[in-house]
C-alpha cells in the first residue's frame, strides 16, 4: 500500500514539475515573441528614423553653415537669407518631414508595442511637432514662406535617447531570452 501511495505522489511530482515547466517555456516564449515584436515594429524603425534623421540634419547644417561658422537657423543671429530659406523648405520638405511623419505613424499606429504603460512625454512631443510642421508645410504649399519652422520645438535629443535606449535594452532582453 505505501509503495502504490509513494507511487503515486511521485507520478502527481513528476506531472506537477512537468506542467510549470511547460508554463514558465511558454511565457518565455511569449516574451521574446513580443520582445521580437517591439523591436521589428517599433523600436527598431524609430532608432534607425531617428538616428537617420539626426545624422540628416547634420549634414544640412554642415552644408549650409555660413563664412564666419554661423547657421543661418541658429538663434540670434542674421536672420537667413532667401536663398538659405529656399535650402531649409526644400530639405524639410523632402527629408525631415516624412522621417519625423513616420516616427509619428509609428508612435500612433503600434502604441500597443510601447514598454510603458502610458504615452511617454516625449513621444506625444513629437506627434504636436509634425502636427505643427504639417501646417507650415501647408503655408509653404501656398508660397507663404513667413514661417520656417514647426510651432512646436522637435524634442531630436531627447527623441533620439529613448529610442537608443529602448532598441538597446530590448536587444539586451532578447539575448537573455534566448539564452545568450
């Protein structure tokens, strides 16, 4: 009887210990499937858009910077020339506002993939800068050049840092959960 009894508590053991193993591999799998998710859908993109983005306006300013070493965009100085405004729309128009639209297309459309559980700050910062650019764009779409810039500033260092921070911390994550 106590064989049959110590037999039994051994197969309930086994099948116990069998079952929250099964139930921790697949919350693992879990996880790294969302882990994998965030990074290909959201924090991926937004690092390589803002780091593409930043790399971009560097380059413009370093193509436009004036004799003396001034930008014609910095505060307080000469106000710009017409023909570096002229510079300014066209690379804005072509280059830095369909980047900063797609970090807002990302932002809007896989907030589900976010690591916070609200929108953080920067992030919605973002969103009212294009919002603010897509007007000025559309002054410049009727030759109203009296405005060059968005009514909201573009938070580039801060935006810049998140995504580097979240791709990198993920990425780390990822590794962990595969077992690297």
């Amino acid at each position: 009887m106590i064989a049959l009894v110590v037999t039994i508590a051994l197969a309930f053991a086994g099948y116990l210990a069998t079952y929250l193993n099964g139930v921790r591999l697949s919350q693992r799998q879990e996880r790294l499937a969302r882990v994998n998710r965030q990074l290909s859908d959201f924090y991926g993109p937004l690092f390589a858009l803002t780091e593409g983005n930043s790399r971009s306006y560097a380059e413009f300013l370093e193509r436009n910077v004036r004799p003396d070493g001034s930008s014609p965009f910095g505060e307080g100085g000469p106000a710009a020339t017409e023909r570096e405004s002229s510079e300014w729309r066209l690379w804005a128009s072509t280059v830095f506002l369909p980047n900063i639209q797609a970090m807002r297309d990302l932002v809007i459309q896989r907030a589900d993939l976010l690591r916070e559980r609200e929108v953080p700050p920067v992030l919605l910062e973002l969103c009212a800068h294009v919002s603010g650019y897509e007007i000025t764009a559309a002054r410049w779409a009727r030759e109203d050049y009296s405005e060059h810039l968005s009514v909201v500033p573009f938070p580039g260092e801060e935006i810049r840092a998140y995504a580097r921070r979240g791709f990198t911390e993920l990425k780390a994550e990822q590794a962990r959960l595969l077992g690297g």
